[in-house]
C-alpha cells in the first residue's frame, strides 16, 4: 500500500511543549513538504525538502523545525516559539521540487490536526 | 489579498444537479494551475491539472477550464453524487511559488 502517512492523526498538547509530527512517504519521492492549513486561508507552505539532508524554509517558517535524515522521513518539530500552533498540518511530498513547477503531482498525507490546550 | 481567489465560499446542491466552481487568479505568469478536491479532515487529492496553453482538462465528472486572457479557471461537476461533498482548492503555480485559494465548500444532499 503505498502513499504518505501521518501520525497522529489528532494531537494534544499543552501551551510551552514541544511536539514532533511524524510523515512518512513509500513513494520514493525526493521532494517532501510540510503545510499549515487554518480556516478561512489556504494551505502555507512552512518547509520543504528537495534532498536527504537539506531542507529550506516556506512562507511561514518561524517556529518549526524539520529533519530530513532520510529519504522516506520528513518530521515536523512544532516548537513552544510558535505563536498560534493550533492547526491542520498537512505533509506532501512529490518526484522532485522543481517537478512541482514542470506538472507533476504533489501527494498529500491524511493531516494531522494539532491542538494546543 | 489573496492572489488566488475562489467563489462561491459554500454552495449546496442536489445529487444529480451539475455545478461549476470559479477561481480568479492574479499569479501572472503561471506554471500551471491544478484544482484539488478535500475530503472533511483529510488531505488533498489532485483532479486535474492544466498549463497556460491549456483551455480545458478533464478527469471523470470533472471538467476544468482555463482563460488565461481573463485570469479565470472553472471547475464544472456533472451529475453529481454525495461523495462529491468536499472542499474545492485551486492551486496556482508560478515557477517554484505555490499559491493556494481557500476553496468552495461544496455540500451535495438527496
């Protein structure tokens, strides 16, 4: 069964923690990304992944932090410095970055929808 | 402002009814532009995606249209069915910058 998957699916924590999400990917894609969806706005991108080892920051970045150690792995590292953490977060990977631009498809995990009590 | 913008924001419709769904878009030049269909709490899946020189795609009971003269892509649902209750997102791509719209909600009762 291939495809992207995300745990949890539902996340608690509390104010001041920090909280990793897990997204894994059995496509062999190069590219993966990590998205923010909140209602009434679409989806932002925070960072992204072109490479195992190197990552680069989206349009709202501050605050998280990611790892690319290995190809099949891309978690997501919500930190206490983020502001307004409560929200949808979506992985997506695609063949590579650049192919994004050139018509090819960006896969999306199933979300994980985080909660900050 | 948002550079892709989609309406209706909600919009109901009776099974077997058709429906088309509008995304207005500043993003100029473009890459291409995809629409994507969002089940409730889950992530996008991809329906269709078109390039500038592109008028029309279709994928099923979807058909998406393109008029790049006037910035505009509809996407047209025939006969619809339940399963066609979802988040609409129009998605325009310039080079390496991905814009997302905010999409219609659409809402398909017996």
């Amino acid at each position: 069964d291939g495809g992207i998957t995300q745990s949890p699916k539902y996340l608690f924590r509390k104010e001041g923690q920090n909280v990793t999400l897990s997204c894994e990917q059995n496509l062999n894609h190069d590219a993966m990304y990590w998205y923010r969806q909140d209602p009434g706005q679409g989806l932002r991108l925070i960072y992204y992944s072109q490479i195992v080892n190197d990552f680069q920051k989206g349009d709202i970045a501050e605050g998280y932090s990611v790892s690319r150690e290995k190809k099949e792995s891309f978690p997501l590292t919500v930190t206490s410095a983020q502001k307004n953490p409560t929200a949808f977060y979506l992985c997506a990977s695609s063949i590579g970055a650049t192919s994004w631009a050139g018509g090819d498809t960006q896969y999306f995990g199933p979300g994980t929808r985080l909660t900050v009590l | 402002k948002n550079q892709v913008e989609q309406s209706p924001q909600s919009l109901i419709i009776l099974e077997g009814k058709n429906c088309t769904l509008q995304c207005n878009y500043t993003v100029s030049p473009f890459s291409n532009l995809r629409w994507y269909k969002q089940d409730t709490g889950r992530g996008p899946v991809s329906l269709t995606i078109m390039t500038f020189s592109e008028n029309t795609k279709s994928n099923g009971r979807y058909t998406a249209t393109l008029d790049a003269d006037t910035k505009q892509s509809s996407l047209h649902i025939t006969a619809s069915q339940l399963s066609d209750s979802a988040s609409y997102i129009c998605v325009v791509t310039r080079y390496q910058k991905v814009t997302f719209g905010i999409g219609t909600k659409l809402q398909v009762i017996p």
